[in-house]
C-alpha cells in the first residue's frame, strides 16, 4: 500500500513548554482538522494528488475515522484521472478486499495501468501476480518482464525474483551470471533473503561466473550512477 500522504503535525509549535498541555492538544487538533479540510476542499475540486491523498487519509484513519469505502471512491477518482500512485492502491484494495468485493482480476487491472506508467512497485506486485498466477494465468515469462521492468528502477525485491528466475531458468534461459549480478544488487541494498541465497550461489559457480557476475552487478552500477547523475 503506497500512503505517501503525512498527516500534517505542527509539533514545533509546541516545543519547550510554551503552551500547556490541554492547549498543545486543542492547537494540534485544529491543525489536523485545517489540514483535512484543505485537502478535501482540492479533492472535492477535482485535484487528483489531493483525492489520492484523501483517500490515504480514509484508509490509515489520518485525520478522519478509517473507512476504506470512502478511500476506495477517492482512490478511484484520483486513478481514473491516471495517478499512478491511486492505480496501484486501488489494485491493493481489491486484492485485499477491502471497502470493495475482493476480485484478483480487477486488482491486476489496476496494478497494470500503474505499472505501464513506470511506477516500479506497481511493475513488481505485477510480476508476482503472473508469476503466482494469482488473477491472471500463470506466465513466467510476463512475470521475468515486468520483475526486469521494476530491477531496472534499482527496486531490491524485483531484483532478487529476478536472480532467482534466472537461477532455475523460470521464464528465461538459466543465466548463473545474470543470476548471480541480479541476486548480488538485491543484496547490496540489504535484503535479507537476497544476502543467504548470493552466499548459497557462491558455492555452486565456477570463478568464471562468479567473476562475469560481479562484472556485470559493476557495469549497472556504473551505467546507473551515470544515469542519475545526468538528471
């Protein structure tokens, strides 16, 4: 669930003691109140970030009481007006069946829309879907795609699905080097999961494997770094 709203807290205000306690309270609740009634003022006026971020209040209970009916009509309003960050929510909200009837197909309709904009999170729930077969039929190789999609983004957990394809050659030919550079970036960033499996790996590939995929982890790196630094 993608909740990038953050329910405004003006706690400076209230530092060091200038302001009772029971005052502190109150001038916090106006606060949050004013924030609310802000955001629901540009939803309400058909600004996409604001009904998005509505409806993340409506779904976390930030500033209003939880009701994931309301935050599925202001997700949908936000989506249909093509933020991607509302899609993919949207889509967790079917998954889960939350405010809506539950209903994997429609879940996956939405992670889609989300992921052809190049939202990389949206391109790994993707993938895991094919790749379970879980509201689509099972396909390995769209689910290796839209991993590679979400890998190239730098998103860890895509990267290690994404080594692990290629080590038991799942939806592309079996690559020990590409596994072993896929794995390897995953666990550069501190995935667990990605850390045991790279040291497992080790012991099984020749040196010439090992090397090509550190060699290839290097290059990404590179080209990557490059990338950023254009921008």
């Amino acid at each position: 669930m993608r909740g990038l709203f953050v329910l405004v807290v003006f706690s400076v205000l209230f530092l060091g003691g200038c302001l009772p306690f029971s005052q502190k309270a109150e001038s916090t609740s106006n606060a949050a109140e004013s924030v609310e009634q802000q955001i629901r003022a540009k939803a309400e006026q058909g600004l996409a970030e604001a009904q998005f971020n509505l409806g993340v209040m409506y779904d976390e209970g930030q500033g209003v009481q939880q009701d994931y009916n309301q935050a599925v009509a202001w997700y949908r309003k936000a989506a249909e007006q093509g933020s991607a960050e509302a899609q993919f929510n949207l889509g967790v909200m079917y998954e889960k069946g939350r405010g809506v009837s539950q209903d994997d197909s429609q879940a996956v309709a939405w992670y889609r829309k989300a992921a052809e904009q190049g939202d990389a999170v949206a391109q790994f729930t993707l993938g895991v879907m094919y790749y379970e077969g879980q509201g689509v039929q099972q396909d390995y190789s769209q689910a290796a795609a839209w991993y590679h999609k979400a890998a190239e983004q730098g998103h860890a957990k895509a990267q290690f699905n994404l080594g692990v394809m290629y080590k038991k050659g799942q939806g592309v030919p079996q690559d020990y080097a590409q596994a072993y550079m896929w794995i390897n970036l995953a666990a550069a960033k501190g995935l667990e999961n990605a850390v045991k499996t790279r040291d497992n790996l080790v012991k099984k590939l020749t040196p010439s494997q090992i090397e090509e995929g550190q060699k290839l982890a290097r290059e990404w790196i590179a080209m990557h770094t490059k990338a950023q630094t254009a921008q």
